[in-house]
C-alpha cells in the first residue's frame, strides 16, 4: 500500500459536481493497493497514519499527531500511485490492485481512520488546502 499524506487546513472531495465529503484540519490521504496487499498492510497503514506526528506542537515542532490535536481524515481511493512511467509517455498500472481487490481494503483503512471518504472508482475532484505544505509518502 501507498499513500499520499497531507497536512491540510481544509479538502474535500466532489463527484458529479456533487461534494461527497469535506474536512477542516488535519489528513488528506490518498491510497494507493498494490496487487497482492492484503488486510495486514491495511492494518500497519491505519496504524502508522494515525501515529504520524506531522503536527506541530506549542514548541513549533512537528511532534503532534492527527488524534493529538483531534483532527479530521479525508481518504481518497487513487490506483495511480501505482502508475509506473519509465518505459514510454503513457503510465502502466500493472502494479495496482485490481478494482474487486482494492476496494475491500481502501474501505478497510478508511473505516479504520474514522475517515471520510471518495466514491471508489469515480471520477473525483478533489480540492485542498496544504498546511506547511507537508506532504509525504508512507508505503507498506
């Protein structure tokens, strides 16, 4: 599993136009599965994103994590963290679960956040605010 971690002030994510979810501070996660993840990873990542000390204390240190300073978690299903672009100019997804794979787990780590969440599988725009930025890669 791959994913894509924010520290935001805000996000929120739209499909059809429609908002489907919306945060104020704390994580916007984007989650990649990889063929062949299976509920262990998605437990280690739950457990890993929620201990994440990525907020800053009364010191200004990133030394806080999201259930530290009460804050809300958007995630986002996204199989193109498993885009891979080294051969040719069109990105191959070999790599990424396929979609009756996928969605089990994203759910699984999204219920295990206490998260909001996309539409799996839809098309989605997602808007954010990054606090920092902060951003980083956290990979099983």
């Amino acid at each position: 599993m791959r994913a894509l971690v924010q520290r935001v002030s805000s996000a929120s994510v739209a499909v059809d136009g429609e908002r489907v979810a919306a945060i104020g501070p704390g994580l916007l996660v984007l989650l990649g599965v990889k063929r062949d993840d299976g509920e262990r990873e998605a437990d280690w990542i739950v457990r890993k994103l929620l201990a994440l000390r990525i907020f800053e204390d009364e010191a200004g240190r990133m030394n806080r994590s999201v259930t530290d300073i009460d804050g809300a978690i958007l995630c986002v299903s996204q199989f193109t963290l498993y885009g891979d672009a080294r051969k040719g100019n069109r990105p191959g997804f070999t790599d990424a679960a396929p979609p009756g794979e996928a969605e089990p787990l994203y759910e699984r780590v999204r219920a295990g956040l206490g998260a909001q969440g996309g539409r799996f599988g839809a098309r989605m725009v997602v808007e954010l605010a990054n606090d920092g930025p902060v951003t980083l890669i956290v990979e099983t």
